[in-house]
C-alpha cells in the first residue's frame, strides 16, 4: 500500500500565483544532512496542503543547502484528495518528520507577521514533526541528579505515556517483556441439569512494561513515550532484553521476530490486527518511543554490559557541581539547590555540606588512583529533612556508612584515623558527634560562619537604656 505523505506548509503566499512549470525552493540552512537523502529521489511526489491552497509538488532536488520542488497544479481545498491518482513516495515516517521540520524551522525563522491562528497552526504541527525516540542512558557517581533528569522529562506527564521500571540481579526477560502466567478463572460445569462453577488455573500471557509501552506508543504515534530504567547496569541486560536489544539500533530498519506467545498477544489482544505496523514484518520500536536509562558508576555490577549493548546508547555523564550556580542543556542559568545544604551536627555549630563533599571527593577519593571518580559523593547523595539541614544521624548512618565501607574500608586514608572502625561512631549522641568533629577537622572543613545578628535602631537604643536597670538589679 502506497502511503500519502502531506506536507503541511503554514502559508505559501505569493506561491499561489506560480505557474505548473515553476520551482519552488526551500532553504534548510544545512538543516537538512546528507543522511537525510537515502529517503528521496528526484520526482518523488508530494501533497502539499496550505490554509487555502493544496499543490501536488515533485521533489527535484535536496542538498544540504536547499530543497527544490516543482509545481504540477494546484487543486481546492475541498477536493477529494484521496481521488489524485499520482503515484506518492512511500517513505518511513520518521523521514517524513525530519523534512517536515527542516522546512518549518526555516519557514518560521524568516515568517515574523504570523497571527495568532498561523502560530497556533505552526506550533501544533512542529511538536508532531519533531518526536522521535532515542536511547539515552545517564550515568556518573551516586547522588548526582541523573534520575532527577528523568522526572525533569517525564514529570508533566501522565503515567500513561510512561513506565518505569528497575533492574536487579534477579530481573529477566519474562518480568520485563512479558510471559506466560497463571490465573484463576471460573469454569462452568454441568451435572445433569444443574450446573456450578469451579475455579481451574489457566495460563495466559501478561504483558509487562516493555510490551505494554511498546503497544501504546504504536497506537498513538502522534504523542511521545518514554520506557524509563533505572539502575540498568544492575541486571543482566543481555538476558533481560535478549533479542529485542537489536531494536535499539535506531539507525537500522532491524525488526526482530518475536516470541510465539508474544506475537500472538500483539495481533489478537494489542492491536487487533494481523497486519500492523509493529508486528507484520515483526518488532520494530515505535519512532515516538525513547528509552532512558540511569546508571551509577560506582556499582560494582555483577553483569557489566558488552560493546555491542553499549554503541546502541547515547550516553550523558552528570558531573557533580560545586559552584551555587550552573548552565543546563540548553545553557540556562540554574540554581544548585544542593549549595545551600548545611550538615547539623548538633554542637552549635553547622558545616556546608558542598565544601564537605568538595574536600572530600578532591582531596581524598579522586587523587586516589585505585578510587577515582566513581566513588565521589554526589550532591543529592543525601537530602535535607527540612530547612535544607541534614541532621547528625542520617548523616552518620548514610554518607559516613558509604565512605567507611564502599570508599575506604581497604584504603590508607586520612579520612577515618588509624585503628577506628565504624562502631565507634556509636553511640550518636555521644562518640558520634565526638568523630565527626574530629573528621572534619582531618579534612580541614571549618564551620560556617554564624550570621551576625542585626539590631534594629531602636531595639540598640532600648538596650542601653536597660543596661543600668540590669545592674541594679544585680546589686
């Protein structure tokens, strides 16, 4: 079946006027790359709609600096499109997309008398051309924001265009695709004339998070989806995702046949329908479908992942930050919440919790050459209870914990002194804010400052006043 791909142009203008014969060229700005031509050849055809107009345009010729189409005629608006005879390109869709967006990218850049209607019109459009998926895993040392990336992403959506999922030790590809499970279900029976129902097990197929975005995302390819995996270097990646892993190569046209009882749920419960574009020809990911990962480098994983698994990811390292501000992605200024943390260890006295995680991790864990990077402290390692304070005993039984068995329980550091051991941080109250004092003070973290209090001018002059009364009365 041949598909009939519109491009849908906001207002062609003085476009209208053209003769059949003449070229209507559209530059890109080296917004369109040569990766892009595989997709068109000269004369491809395309139905392009405008608000008042359609034209039915052959493609002539695209570089990397422009694209060049011919006018064959004009036709109404009203018109029975699918009545045009002209043979159409067939194309995957994601092509589609990328030349739709080059196009409005270009046409919105130059356009700036758009009312209201048009930029509505362009807006709506331009979200639809630009979805589609990619696999992007973030990963550096615990603590450091990454699955906060991931609800950053996620957050203004329903849980209907997600799921979520976390890898362990004892995950596989049953509880991630999906597998035969078994249910109970009441049969009828028949004695004589009477009949009574008995509960039988029966098997049947569940699907799991991978299947369930899977279908979703292919029912509804106008939405973006995410299917979200946290601590994906805890699990066994390749038992987990098995064959499907093929389909994370985005830049293929791999399908993969799926499992009999897989395939069988797709055509006769997900999709109705034998001939679907996610099972005819087999599992191909749905182009509005992303997958994002989160990993922690310091994980000492029982399953490390093979080349081939890892260059089908994008990969984003979170670095930590110490400075109070910092450039996101997209180069906006933002505020590190983290900067304001303090460390109450009950004494009277309150310590940063950034310059404590800065000394520690540069002077202690990544001038370590057997340590390094992943094992540093990351700024979110530990949150505040309330009024950004992390209080003596979390602080202890959390961040002390980790540095004392995960960091350099078998190091010669100057961290912990010689001959201690972790119990001798207990009790809190008492031989624990005794060492922690004593730690800080081995990494040279001095106290914050006390703010001095300020007095209002009255209040000044009010004390003066009382200060003889106050002596009488001592008197």
């Amino acid at each position: 079946m041949v598909k009939k791909y519109l491009l849908y142009i906001h207002d062609l203008g003085s476009f209208t006027s053209l003769s059949p014969t003449s070229q209507i060229i559209f530059s890109s700005e080296n917004i369109i790359t040569t990766a892009y031509l595989e997709a068109f050849n000269q004369n491809d055809k395309f139905l392009v709609i405008s608000e008042h107009r359609s034209f039915l345009l052959n493609f002539q010729n695209l570089n990397n600096t422009e694209i060049t189409f011919n006018k064959i005629f004009e036709i109404e608006i009203e018109s029975n499109l699918n009545s045009i005879t002209n043979p159409f390109k067939e194309i995957q869709e994601i092509e589609y997309n990328k030349l739709l967006s080059s196009l409005l990218v270009n046409l919105i850049s130059v356009d700036s008398n758009l009312d209201k209607n048009q930029e509505r019109v362009i807006d709506n459009i331009e979200s639809q051309s630009l979805i589609s998926g990619f696999n992007k895993i973030y990963f550096g040392s615990p603590g450091t924001g990454k699955s906060h990336k991931v609800d950053k992403t996620i957050e203004k959506l329903k849980s209907h265009y997600y799921e979520r999922v976390t890898f362990h030790p004892e995950f596989d590809n049953s509880t991630f695709v999906g597998g035969y499970k078994p249910i109970s279900v009441k049969v009828k029976f028949y004695e004589g004339e009477n009949e009574y129902f008995e509960n039988e097990v029966h098997y049947k197929f569940v699907p799991q998070a991978f299947t369930n975005i899977y279908e979703r995302a292919w029912q509804d390819l106008d939405n973006q989806y995410y299917l979200v995996i946290e601590e994906i270097n805890r699990g066994n990646c390749a038992e987990i995702f098995g064959e499907i892993f093929q389909l994370l190569d985005r830049n293929s046209n791999y399908t993969v046949s799926p499992s009999k009882e897989l395939k069988e749920y797709l055509m006769h419960e997900a999709f109705k329908d034998e001939n679907h574009d996610g099972i005819i020809n087999g599992l191909k990911l749905p182009p509005n479908l992303s997958v994002l990962a989160t990993m922690n480098t310091s994980d000492q994983s029982l399953f490390p992942m093979d080349s081939a698994f890892k260059r089908r990811w994008d990969w984003e390292y979170v670095p930590i930050c110490y400075e109070e501000y910092y450039l996101d992605e997209n180069s906006s200024k933002q505020k590190n919440d983290s900067f304001d943390f303090v460390i109450d260890i009950q004494d009277g006295e309150k310590y940063s919790w950034i310059k404590f995680i800065e000394k520690v991790n540069l002077n202690h864990i990544k001038s370590n050459q057997s340590l390094g990077m992943d094992k540093c402290i990351g700024n979110y390692f530990i949150k505040p209870e309330k009024d950004n304070t992390i209080a003596l005993k979390p602080f202890i039984n959390k961040v002390i914990f980790y540095l004392w068995n995960d960091v350099f329980k078998d190091e010669d550091n100057k961290v912990f002194e010689e001959n201690t051991s972790y119990e001798d941080f207990f009790p809190i109250n008492t031989n624990g804010k005794k060492k922690i004092k004593e730690l800080f003070d081995r990494i040279e973290l001095k106290p914050k400052l006390k703010e001095p209090l300020i007095y209002a001018e009255d209040d000044v002059q009010l004390s003066q006043v009382a200060e003889p009364q106050q002596e009488l009365e001592s008197k």
